[in-house]
C-alpha cells in the first residue's frame, strides 16, 4: 500500500465519511490494520535497506569499542585501510595507533569512560600494510541494554590528504614567512582598498626608522612624498596589473627624502587580497648616475676646450710667430738697402706681433693653471685705483695708437681685498678687448665701488661695436663661434672671457655684461668680500 492510499484511507475512517454497517466497519477496520501492519512492515524494510546501503558504501569507518579498548564491531569501510572485519573485531584499538601519538589517545580514552565527554582527536592510525595515515575519530559513550557495561561508538575518517595539503600549507608559510622576515630587501604588505600598512619586514623597519607597532599605524601614502590621490590611482594601477615598476620618493622617519624604486604585485587569499611591495633604494645609484652626466658634460666641455686650445695654438699663435720670424728675415736681409722709416716700421710689426702673441699666451698660460686647480686664491688689502692704473699702463701705447684714452674713475681712497694677479688677469682680457672693440677716437671707462653686501664691484666700459643677443649668449662659452675681428682688424680667440669666468667661478664671483650693438659694452666684475 502506498503512503497517499494508506493516508487517504486513514482520513476518511476517522472522520467517518465511510457510510456502512456496524460488521462492515469491522471488516474495514480490521483490514485497515493489516494494512497498517504492512505498511510498518513495508517502511522498516524500506528503513534497514537505507541504512544497509549507507552503511556498507560510507567511507568513514564506524567502530564500536568496550571501555577495556577492544574493538567490538567494525564496518565495512575497514577495507579502506586495508583490513577485513576478522583482523579487527577482538582486538585493542591501540595497537592501531602511531607510538608517539599514544600517550594523548590513551589519557582521551579514559577521559570519555570516565566523565563522558568527548572532543575530535587527530592521529596517525596504522594500516595493514605498515603505512601510517592521519585519521580524525569522534566518539560518544553509548549505554548498552539489560545493563551491561557501556561501550565507545567511534567514527573514523581518513584525513592523510587534508593533512598533507595542511602540512604543505604551513610549510609554505613558513618559506614565505622566512623570505619576509630575513630578506635583506625592504618588503611591505598593503591593503589596496584603504592603503593601510598591514606588514612589514625587519629590513623595511631599519630602514625607514619605524618600529613595528608605528609602521602599522601608517598608510603607504604616509611616506610617499605623493599626494594621497596620486598614491591610491597607483596602488590601482598595482592592484590591477597595469603596472607593476614604480618610481617615488619616500620619506623615513626622521623626515630624509630617498629614492626608490618599488615592485608591487597582488596576492590573493581566500577572504582578502592584498598588496605585495618590494622596495629598493636607488638614492645612491641616482647620484652615481647624475655624476656620471655631469662627468660626461664637464669632459665634452673638456674636449670643446681642447680643440679650441689646438684651433687657437694652430692658427693665432702660429701666425704671430711666422710674421715676426718673416719680419725679421727681412730686416736681415735687407738692412742695408732699408730706410730708417722702412725700418721703423718693420720694428713696430714686430713689436705689435709680439704684444699679441704674448697676450696670448698669458691667457694660455692662466687657462692652463685653472684647469689644473694650480691657483689658490690669495685675497689682501690693496688699493683698487692704484691696481686699475698698473693694468691701464700696459696697454696706453696699443690704446695711443687708436688715439683711445682709458679713463680711471676709482675713487683712489677704495679698498679692497682681492688677489692681484687674478685681477690683473681679469682687467687685462677686459681692457684688452675695449680696446679692439672701441672705435678711433672713444674712450674706455674703469670704475669701483662697494655693493650694498660690500662685495667689490668692478666696471669697464667702452663705446665701441657692442654686440647682439646671440653673441652675449656665448660669450662666456668655450664653444662660442670664432672670436670676431676688433675694429682695427685686431685677432681675438675669445678665450679671455672664458678665462674671466673661470677666475670668477673660482672666487664665488661673477661677471656679466650688458651691450646693444653700436652702443658699447658694460661688463660688472664682483669679487666677493670675505667678512671681517
């Protein structure tokens, strides 16, 4: 009988809708209890085979032990550890267990016969083979009937592969733990959400000078000299694997700015994912590198030097030394067939070929000292109208000649402490090149005074050609185009402002000029003062 008829039928007789004789209902109800008879019959069988078929297919094993530990009863699942029913039941239940894993299984044991308590053990259990496996057993004290003693219901779960994947588990940790902890290089774990420091390793703490509870408190934004905007769209750019290679400045603790370069990664766990960083410091690679560049320019500047110097010893000072040895060829020669005024004449080449030839080399010879770092600034106290007017002597004769007059406008009670032979060399090249500039007939002006920081504040001026903003540009640059021709058709190498501006750099002074063309030139020479 199904469950719906037996239902339907049981309804209907107690709610007495079955209209019949008092024998009839008899019968029925006599036959209904058959059927409830068969039908207990039919669900107990329906029952059994149920827990029949789960019982002899379950892979956790069901163990029955008496409080003496002897193994009663087993199921089918002992076949899992590669026993039979008969190797089992009679037998105590520790001969199955990992000696070192015995004790505690002993103590639980008594512990659950005694109070009847129980809790989850873990234990390696002994299959037939020899072979260990990590078991889980649960077990509940069970009172037997008609007063017999009670006995242990025990299951029994093979868990080797959880426990291996657990065992792998922990060791990897215990590698990444390691790699973390010991790594010499600094290495940060970040939320990427609220850019919260979650970790930090031994190597990150020396070296942004945090202890481990401080680092914690912080956000990456914290000591990233980034805006907390910009930070957070990189960690995006992090989290989401567009980039992975950063370059920041970060602060430490006692607020020191260093360069870094920072590889991040995400890492994902089950519940959370969280940002790896891996951060080198590069502050002293990035010096290195732009010494290397500054290396690099100060040796191209070297060579443009170089070549200059071979453009300048080849052309301007060979040409000087051949006229002055063809002039004198020719006076020796013809000495005797010469006028005095031929002669004269001769002699005053030669004089003027020889002034230029050793302005040049002066300048050679000062350039040379420079670039060995050969000079040593001797500062003392000197008369600066009396120092202007040794430097304007040496050039009255080739200035009389353009019938130019160098004017000294110092007033003569200044003073000032400078070293006399840069000075000297200074207004030479400037004197010098006023006068090759100048036209016929001008004048040169040199003044002095005192700044309001009371540095010495040289001027010389001229009324000559001027020059353009091209040429103001370069004008204190070794790779300036060819030196132009005065105005007499003098030769100028252009290396004496060079020269003045090594002097000056050397002395933490400067030298600048102002000039229009066709209105002169104004150059301002300050030699800084030291103080008192």
């Amino acid at each position: 009988m199904s469950d719906q008829i037996f239902s339907t039928r049981l309804a209907a007789i107690r709610s007495k809708k079955l209209k019949v004789s008092a024998d009839s209902y008899t019968s029925q109800l006599e036959q209904f209890i058959e059927d409830l008879l068969a039908y207990q019959t039919d669900s107990k069988k329906k029952l059994e085979y149920s827990i029949g078929t789960i019982y002899n297919n379950m892979t956790d094993l069901l163990v029955l032990i008496n409080c003496n530990g002897i193994i009663e009863f087993v199921s089918p699942a002992c076949a899992h550890f590669g026993y039979s029913r008969e190797d089992l039941i009679g037998r105590s239940c520790f001969g199955y267990v990992y000696e070192s894993d015995l004790p505690e299984i002993i103590n639980n044991f008594n512990h659950i016969v005694e109070t009847g308590n129980h809790k989850q053990l873990e234990f390696r259990g002994m299959r037939k083979d020899g072979s260990f496996i990590w078991v889980s057993v649960n077990g509940n004290l069970v009172e037997q009937a008609d007063n017999e003693k009670a006995s242990i219901v025990c299951v029994v779960r093979d868990i080797q592969e959880n426990k291996l994947l657990e065992v792998a588990l922990k060791e990897s940790e215990q590698r990444f733990r390691g790699m973390f902890e010991y790594n010499h290089a600094v290495m940060l774990i970040i939320d990427p959400d609220d850019l919260k420091i979650l970790d930090a390793n031994p190597a990150a703490l020396e070296f942004y000078g945090y202890s481990y509870e401080q680092m914690k408190k912080l956000k990456i934004s914290d000591i990233n000299t980034l805006t907390s905007e910009q930070v957070k769209n990189e960690v995006y750019k992090a989290r989401d694997a567009i980039k992975y290679r950063f370059d920041f400045k970060h602060q430490l603790a006692d607020g020191t700015i260093r360069d870094v370069v920072v590889y991040s990664g995400l890492v994902k766990t089950v519940s959370q994912s969280y940002l790896y960083s891996i951060v080198h410091d590069v502050t002293d690679r990035k010096l290195a590198e732009a010494k290397i560049i500054e290396n690099a320019r100060e040796l191209y500047e070297l060579n443009l030097t170089k070549d200059k110097l071979f453009s300048v010893i080849a052309h301007d000072l060979r040409n000087p030394t051949g006229l002055i040895l063809s002039l004198i060829d020719l006076y020796l020669s013809n000495q005797d067939k010469l006028t005095e005024k031929e002669k004269s004449d001769i002699l005053h080449n030669l004089h003027k070929t020889a002034s230029n030839a050793y302005e040049l080399l002066e300048n050679l010879l000062d350039w040379s000292h420079l670039q060995r770092e050969k000079i040593s600034p001797v500062l003392v106290n000197t008369s600066i109208s009396r120092q202007i007017n040794k430097s304007v002597m040496k050039f009255e004769p080739i200035a009389n000649e353009k019938q130019i007059r160098i004017i000294n406008k110092v007033n003569e009670k200044l003073e000032a402490k400078i070293d006399v032979n840069i000075f000297d060399a200074i207004l030479r090249n400037l004197i010098s090149n006023g006068i090759k500039f100048s036209y016929p007939g001008s004048k040169i002006e040199v003044d002095a005074s005192l700044n309001p920081q009371n540095d010495l504040v040289v001027t010389v001026r001229d009324f000559g050609i001027g020059m353009n903003k091209k040429i103001k540009e370069q004008l204190f640059s070794i790779s300036r185009e060819p030196g132009r021709t005065g105005t007499a058709g003098e030769k100028s190498t252009g290396l004496g402002l060079v020269i003045c501006k090594d002097f000056m750099d050397l002395l933490n002074g400067s030298i600048r000029v102002e000039s229009e063309v066709d209105k002169g030139a104004v150059f301002y020479v300050r030699f800084p003062q030291p103080p008192d």
